[in-house]
C-alpha cells in the first residue's frame, strides 16, 4: 500500500512549487489528475511490483473536479485503499494573487464569462472550501518566496524519521504587529509577559540568545504559564492523534515576535519532546 499527499489549494498559490518539491524529497508526482482517475491511480500504485511507494497528486479547480464534491469523494475512496493519505491546501490573498497573474501574464482558469480577475479568484476560493475545510495543513503562502515556501514543504514531508501516521507538530513564534499566521491551529498570547523590548541591553537581542531566555523565564508568571500550557498539550495531543489528525501547527505570539514568543515557543518545543514528539521550530520575525 502506498502513501499518498494530495496537493490542492487556489491557483497562483504555489500548487507546482509544491509538487516540485516532493518530486526532489523523491515522491513519484502526477500533475492535474481528474477526480475519477484518482482510484485508479491508488490501484496501480498498490498493485504488486510497483515502485510508487509514495505518490504526491495535484489536483485543481475547473477541469478534474468533474462535478460538485466528486474529488472529495474520489479522495475518501482514496482513504480507504491507500497506507496513509494527507491533504496539504495552498492558499493566498487575493491581491497577491491577482499581482502573480500580471507577473506571469496567464490566464486564470476560472476567468471569462465576464469576471473579473478578482472575482476569478474568489469564485475558486468559494470552489475550494470544502477541500480546505478536509485538508490535514493548510500553507499561506502569501508572504512566502519560493525558498520559504521550499523549506515549509520540507518541514511537513521530508524524511525525519517519523513513523508513518505519526502526527507532525510545528511550533511558530510571531509578532502580532506583523499580522497572525494563517496556517495555525492552536494560538499562544505570551505578551502579558514583561517585554525585554524596553530593557536596553537586551533590545539588540533575541529570544535565542541566553540572557533573553533567562531574563523572560525568571518573571514570576512564565513557569505558570508553562506549566499550563503543558497540561493543555497533555490533554490535547492525543485527542488530535486519537481523531487521525497528522498535522498540528501551534504558533506563540508577541508585540513584536523577537524576544518573549522565541523564547517560550523553544520551551514548547521542549515540552512537546517530553511527550514524544519531535516539533520542528521556526520563528517567523525574529530577523524584523
């Protein structure tokens, strides 16, 4: 039986630089695949001899979807066969998106009839909702480049040794002046904390550096709230992993996403290792 990553999500939003990405991790990759050749696919890849240990399908708007809900129900057959399948969505605003369409000068696959660009792009966004709504991750790749988003795809589905099944855990410190990320399930408000922001030799500095840390784990709160936050993590990793979750993004959050929510979000980390997992951790604006 072989492992399967359905790619969806709107066009523009990094659908082929995703794929090309797991064609490197050495997933065998079929672009464009329509709704009703999705179990047929799941048959050759399974049948005995083949060497598709792992397939990556891309699916889109417009053409494969044949009708109303036929690729969700292509992709539930599709559970039911395969050794594991997991549904990353691609999404961005519309106005980064409409900016990629000048950029490139393509056409959009919904345009014509009299829409708009604009209106091209919110007609797929309304499409695409239930295929969100089922997908294990969802990536915003708004203010992603190409790098970040390469390293993102990495992060989910390169070879770390997890076990197959085993649920992924992301840790993500941010500044909420910069905007909240989209692609999270859980939100950690760490800003109650006293800011190292207004202690001038800690300003130049940042959450990874020793007297940060040492300097936001002394205040009298911190430990408390970790030890919450442990107990939450307690209850709710294996309620995720008991309802088939793969994915859980946790993001911690402060002014300005360079001191308070670095530090606490590598003691989640931490805390998260003391439970068996193993999290990957980024920092989104540690560098602003």
């Amino acid at each position: 039986m072989s492992d399967f990553v359905v790619i969806a999500g709107l066009s523009g939003a990094g659908r082929s630089q995703a794929a090309a990405v797991l064609e490197d991790l050495g997933w065998f990759v079929i672009d464009n695949v329509p709704a009703a050749l999705i179990p047929k696919v799941a048959e050759l890849a399974g049948a005995q001899g083949t060497p598709f240990g792992r397939v990556a399908l891309v699916v889109r708007a417009g053409g494969p979807d044949g009708g109303e809900g036929e690729t969700e129900a292509a992709l539930d057959a599709l559970g039911e066969t395969a050794s594991s399948v997991r549904t990353i969505f691609l999404e961005a605003g519309t106005d980064a998106l409409v900016r990629r369409y000048e950029d490139t000068r393509r056409r959009h696959p919904l345009a014509g009839g009299g829409l708009s660009l604009a209106e091209a792009i919110e007609a797929e966004r309304a499409l695409l909702h239930p295929l969100k709504e089922r997908a294990d991750v969802v990536v915003d790749t708004t203010d992603l480049n190409v790098h970040q988003l390469r390293a993102r795809i990495v992060e989910l589905f390169g070879d770390d040794g997890a076990a197959p099944g085993a649920m992924r855990v992301n840790v993500v410190s941010f500044g909420y002046k910069h905007g909240l990320p989209l692609d999270v399930d859980l939100v950690l408000d760490c800003r109650f904390l006293p800011n190292p922001h207004w202690v001038e030799e800690l300003r130049p500095l940042t959450g990874l550096d020793d007297a940060v840390r040492d300097y936001v784990l002394a205040q009298p709160d911190a430990g408390a709230f970790l030890e919450r936050v442990d107990g939450l993590l307690e209850l709710l990793l294996p309620a995720y992993a008991r309802e088939g979750r793969t994915y859980l993004a946790i993001a911690v959050g402060c002014t300005g996403g360079r001191h308070r929510s670095v530090v606490v979000a590598e003691e989640i980390a931490d805390l998260l290792r003391g439970h068996g997992y193993e999290p990957t951790v980024a920092h989104r604006d540690v560098a602003r």
